[in-house]
C-alpha cells in the first residue's frame, strides 16, 4: 500500500512536488481469504403458486482473513498485512410472495425477512482490535461497541468523593462505572457495549395496478440493532 508524501524539488528553497511512498510492508505470501459454504435451500408454492415461499438456512466459515499484524521495526514499519485470523457467519432468510388479485385490479405483496450472526473464530498475535469506539474480540461479532458505562451525571461534590472518578470530574460530569472494581477509573474499565448488528432485517411491499395506473409502496426495516 502506498501512503502520501511530499518532497522539495529544485535549487534553493526549490518547489514542494507530492509524491507517495509505501505506508506498508509488502507481504509476497498473500493470498486470497477462503471462504465455505453450506446452503440449504426449500421453495413451496400454493394454491396454484399464488402464493410461494423461499426459505434459505446457511452457515460458513471465512478463514485467511487479511489483517495487520506487527513486524521487526528493523523494517521501517510497525504493522504489515497477513492472511491470519477466522470468521463464521451463519443465518436464514425467508421470502415470501403473494398474488392477491389477478382481474383488471392487480395486486401483488412481497415479502422478506432474514437474520445473520457472525462470530471471530482467531484473530492475530495482537489479540482484540479496537478502533474508533468499536472492538472486534475472539468469540463475539465483529465491531461490537466498546466504550466506558455512564450511570448519571455528579450533582454534587460529595457525590463525586463517593465513588471511583476522574480527577478532573465536576459536578455536572458524567459518572463511569469502574467495570473491573479497581477503585480507579482508567481505560481497563472500557466494555462491550452492544452489538452493531441488527437481530432482524424486514421489508414488505405491495404493488397495485389499474388499467394505466400504478401504485407500489415498500416498507423496510430492523430489530434488535443497539
């Protein structure tokens, strides 16, 4: 991968030319992340195949996943990309479509709902990998949301000296809860919040029709998203 940086050029205080240098260290043993696979597939039609359902069951396991892992600092770099690391994403989608009026009054529902549950089987040397108030941990979904407990806000000093607190809090602070029950609130006491990923994905839509008009309205949505 290749980073930014720019140079002078000329005689002189001469002219800043942008240029770019590598950002990390080449890795020729890179190869593609692996994927497997097991669907299992059903399909029902009734009533004529007015109505017909699809129901879809899958599970699979990523492996050779692409991430940073450290390297000598005799190299120049501090992190380099290795195929190292597993995921396992398994879930079910169900689908189902309706004529509901086939005359010169056309009317047709669709509708779909799924579910999908991702786990990290390994990861690299460096263990947890938290970035930007999320943490990607072995044995929980990738990206969980990590960051301190707030249980109120101080209104008073005495309230402050009660409790494990910052130096620096003030009546009108937020209170953390000392997670690991150290008696001092650092960033040990970081946690997992929740799940980036929705429980269910939803959507439904109908259609209608009338000689040479025509009307389609479509609903989506999720549940169990924190």
């Amino acid at each position: 991968l290749l980073g930014a940086q720019n140079y002078v050029f000329g005689p002189g205080s001469g002219n800043v030319v942008n240029g770019l240098i590598p950002s990390t260290i080449s890795n020729e043993d890179l190869g593609w992340e692996k994927t497997k696979q097991m669907n299992i597939g059903l399909e029902l039609g009734l009533f004529n195949n007015r109505v017909f359902m699809e129901f879809d069951y899958y599970n699979s396991k990523t492996t050779d996943l692409l991430l940073y892992v450290p390297v000598p600092a005799i190299t120049g770099f501090t992190n380099g990309l290795k195929n190292i690391g597993s995921v396992r994403n398994k879930g079910w989608e169900l689908a189902i479509n309706s004529r509901n009026f086939t005359g010169d009054l056309r009317w047709t529902t669709d509708f779909n709902i799924s579910s999908n549950k991702n786990t990290v089987l390994a990861l690299g040397p460096e263990g947890d990998i938290i970035k930007a108030g999320h943490i990607t941990k072995v044995g929980y979904p990738l990206g969980n949301y990590y960051g301190y407990v707030f249980e109120g806000i101080y209104n008073t000093q005495e309230e402050i000296d009660a409790r494990p607190h910052l130096p620096s809090d003030a009546p009108g602070d937020p209170k953390i809860r000392d997670v690991n029950n150290d008696e001092i609130i650092s960033a040990d006491d970081r946690t997992i919040l929740g799940d980036s990923y929705p429980d269910l994905f939803f959507g439904i839509g109908n259609n209608f029709s009338y000689k040479n008009f025509d009307l389609s309205i479509f609903l989506q949505g999720v549940l169990g998203q924190e």
